[in-house]
C-alpha cells in the first residue's frame, strides 16, 4: 500500500480476519470457493500457501485471464539431494515416488510436492511465473517457534546444549526482508526461479548462538555436544534441536542465492532480526503449535 498498489487479500478468515481493515479481503476456501475471484482483474497474485498440487493447478488455470502473472512461494525443500553443498536454481529436484499416494500431505513428500506446485502454475502461465524457493524464515510473527527456542533457552540460563560443529554454516532469512524483496520483484515484472535464503556472507552456528545470547541479555554458558553422540543418542536434528543438521545434510544450509542477491535481495543484520522477534515474544506472548524441542531433561542428559 504504501507503493500505491490496490490489494486484495484471498483467504479463509480464519486468523486475524480484521487485521488488515483498509485491504479488500475475500474470505473463502482455495479448495472450493475460487469462484468467488469471477468477474475481477489483476496485475499479479502472489501464491504464498500452496501444498497441493491439484489445488495450485485449480488456482493457475482459474485465475488465467485474470492475472498476468503468477508469483508462487515454493521452497528450498524442492532440491533431491542436500549431501550436494552450494546447490543452485539449477540442481536436481525431487521427483514424485511412483508408488506414491496423491493424497499424501506428509513432511516427506512436501519437497517433491512444491516441484509438482511449480509445474502446475508454469503449465498455464509458462513465461509469466516468478517462483521464490525460500529456506529458514525468521522475525517478528514466526509460526513454528524455531528461533525462539533458542531465544528462550539462552534466557532460562545455565549450560546450554549447543549442536555439532561451531563453525557449520546457517541461513536464515528475516520474512520481512523477503517480503518486501517480492514486491520489488512484482513491480519489476521479473519471471523465473529464484533461491531466497541469506545472509550474503557466512553465518555460522557459533555467530548465531552468541548473537541469541547478546541479545537475550541473560548468563548462558554454551557447550557443544559432537555430531556423533547426538545421532548415537537418537537426537532428531530440525526437530529436537531446530535450526541444526547433520554433515550429512549441510547442503541445506548452504544453498546459493546469488541470483537474488543479484536482482536486490537484502538482508538485516542478524542482531536486528534477533532483538525484534524478542521484543514481539515478550509484547505477545505467542503460542506455537507444539513441537518436539530438546527437554531440559534430555538436554541435562546429553551434557552430562
């Protein structure tokens, strides 16, 4: 809005319906209720909710003749192989199990779902679509809480277990940053793939941890456990300890972004990112939906 453009907002009105009280929102369902976008016209739609296959192909071919573009949010989960580091637009992407289930809606097909999102959306709008395949998201607003685990955990003090290797690299991208990048990218009428991860310059662990622990202002001493005993342990990375992968995946936190760099991409200092996601924790008090972190019991286990 601020840019002078005209929104609409399609969504189920489900969370934070009159947050936005000056856009135009349409409330409905992207699996039944396209019909309610006949009869309007616009320069673009941005795509940021798309899983399902047969529902972003619904979604391109009904909105084909009302849009001239079509932006989709996909991910960096489309790659087949992270042992691979410095993967680009170009690399290999996962393909379907032929004795895959369709209807599978599973964390394990969710990479090889996005590649069958962008085929449906460039069968209609061949040349006309912009795919961003972003990684780690991070900021104010954050829905899984993976930031703020380890913003919380540097606060509640003591020893802290930190994961594997310091010097393992880390992207992670603040949403704003990437939000307002796609505007950018919409006003310019740019087509094609585009990784979206950052920073620019190697993050590693180790920066990342230090920087939770300046910006929580709370005595932390951190002590890193091996890679080996935590998979002998049976720690599940991602999951129980977020953010962190095993050597054997770092490819996923090394993906290349230089395109995007290229085309205007920036990034804020990661302190920034860090001390606004807190100062929101502690203003709102958000609940995440519940997740496997690391126990305190478990952790006292694994340091001991």
């Amino acid at each position: 809005m601020a840019h002078g453009h005209q929104l609409t907002l399609f969504n189920r009105g489900k969370t934070c319906p009159f947050l936005f009280p000056a856009v135009e929102e349409i409330h409905g369902d992207r699996y039944q209720d396209l019909y309610l976008l006949s009869g309007k016209v616009w320069d673009v739609v941005i795509d940021t909710c798309g899983y399902h296959p047969a529902a972003v192909g619904r979604s391109a071919h009904y909105l084909n003749g009302a849009v001239e573009r079509y932006i989709f949010i996909s991910s960096i989960s489309v790659y087949r192989d992270f042992s691979v580091p410095r993967l680009n637009e170009y690399s290999e992407t996962r393909s379907w199990p032929e004795d895959g289930n369709p209807q599978d809606m599973s964390a394990d097909t969710y990479g090889a779902r996005k590649v069958l999102c962008e085929l449906a959306v460039d069968e209609v709008f061949a040349g006309r679509s912009l795919h961003i395949r972003p990684g780690a998201l991070a900021g104010p607003y954050e829905s899984f809480g993976r930031v703020a685990y380890w913003l919380q955990r540097m606060a509640r003090g003591g020893q802290v277990l930190a994961p594997g290797d310091p010097r393992q690299p880390l992207q992670l991208l603040d949403a704003r940053d990437l939000a307002s990048w796609i505007v950018r990218m919409a006003e310019c009428k740019q087509t094609g793939i585009f990784n979206a991860v950052g920073p620019p310059k190697l993050l590693t662990f180790e920066e990342f941890l230090y920087t939770c622990q300046k910006v929580v202002k709370a005595g932390s001493a951190i002590k890193w456990v091996s890679e080996q005993r935590l998979l002998a342990e049976g720690v599940r990375p991602w999951t129980e300890l977020p953010l962190w992968v095993p050597e054997f995946l770092r490819g996923l936190q090394e993906v290349r972004a230089q395109k995007a760099f290229g085309q205007g991409l920036i990034c804020r200092p990661l302190e920034m990112t860090l001390q606004d996601t807190w100062e929101w924790m502690q203003e709102a008090t958000p609940v995440w939906p519940e997740q496997p972190w690391l126990t305190p019991e478990r952790e006292a286990f694994l340091l001991s």
